[in-house]
C-alpha cells in the first residue's frame, strides 16, 4: 500500500504499452487514492477500460467516474451468497457487490461479473450465480481456474488441468445453462 503507482506513470505505462484496452486489477483497485484521475483519464482518451473490484467501493467511485462506452465494471462474484463469501473470507462481500452491480447498471455503467473456480467449486452453485447476473443485466461473466500460487495457505483448493477440463465441461453443459451463452477457446 505505500507504493502506489502515480497518475502520470500509470497513464505513460499504457501509452508505452499500446493497448487499446486497459484491465485494471488488484487486489483491489478503488483503494488507490487517484484511481478515478487514472480511470478518467483513460476513458477520456478512448482507451477501453475493465475495472476489477469486489465491489464494497464502487458506491464511491461511481461519484467520481461517470458512465461511458469505454468503462466496465468487473466485479469479482464466486458463487451465491454463502459460497462468495467464504471464498473472500468476510460476511457481506456478496449483498453488497450485488447491489454495488445494480447501482451501477442502474445508472448506465456497463458490468460484468469475474469468477474464480476452485477444486471445491460447486457448479449448481454457479449457475444459480450465473443466472442471477445475467437476471440483473450484466454484459458477460469471465470465468477461469485458480492458478496456483506459492503463499497460498491450501495448496489443495487448485484444479489440475484435468479436473479443470471436467468442471468446466460441466459448468459450460448447454443442458444445464438455460440459455444462457458462453463463449470459450
């Protein structure tokens, strides 16, 4: 937290960069004191901007950062509520990124939902997740596999490539989603 990234070097790493679209990550991103001047700024030069939060300031943020075609909220959701919020460690997490995602689409804020998916994942548990957000009107849900890392304290929770094959087959079962349309490579 005491090395945050300024405006100016933010700005000149995506120029230097050449992107025409900018995901912003984290951990989380709003806590960064300038993040609306990086965003606006971004935004203002047409750069496409994908904002990665789990929701508990985007009520703020969206004070600072008004709507535009070039900025989407991504919000971090890994299943229904008691699911989400075991897997953040915190009570909560899930009620308020839903209605962090209904305050910004009701004020024309383009949304999509990011998911995680672990060893433990529940895939009805998904879908129940994945129909909520698509009921509440988000653009697209990004899924992908936990990936390993060495600090994690449950080295277990992460999916060979194997049991990763065969969740998502099952997650992505045209059966079981209602209608609902993925796109996968």
């Amino acid at each position: 937290l005491d090395k945050m990234m300024s405006v100016d070097v933010a700005l000149n790493a995506v120029k230097e960069s050449g992107a025409p679209i900018v995901s912003i990550a984290g951990g989380e991103p709003t806590i960064h004191p300038r993040i609306d001047q990086i965003i606006n700024n971004l935004v203002a030069k047409k750069y496409f901007v994908y904002c990665c939060t789990n929701g508990l300031l985007l009520e703020r943020m969206l004070q600072k950062i008004p709507p535009s075609k070039y900025l989407c909220w991504v919000i971090h959701m890994d299943g229904m509520e008691e699911s989400h919020d075991e897997s953040v460690a915190r009570k909560g997490v899930f009620k308020k990124a839903v209605q962090g995602i209904e305050m910004a689409l009701s004020q024309g804020y383009r949304v999509c939902t990011n998911t995680t998916v672990f060893r433990t994942s529940d895939v009805d548990d998904l879908w129940q997740m994945f129909r909520l957000v698509k009921d509440l009107g988000v653009e697209g849900s990004m899924i992908s596999p936990g990936y390993e890392f060495v600090d994690a304290p449950d080295q277990n929770m992460f999916l060979t490539r194997r049991e990763s094959h065969n969740l998502f087959k099952k997650l992505l079962d045209p059966a079981k989603t209602q209608g609902m349309t993925f796109y996968n490579n």
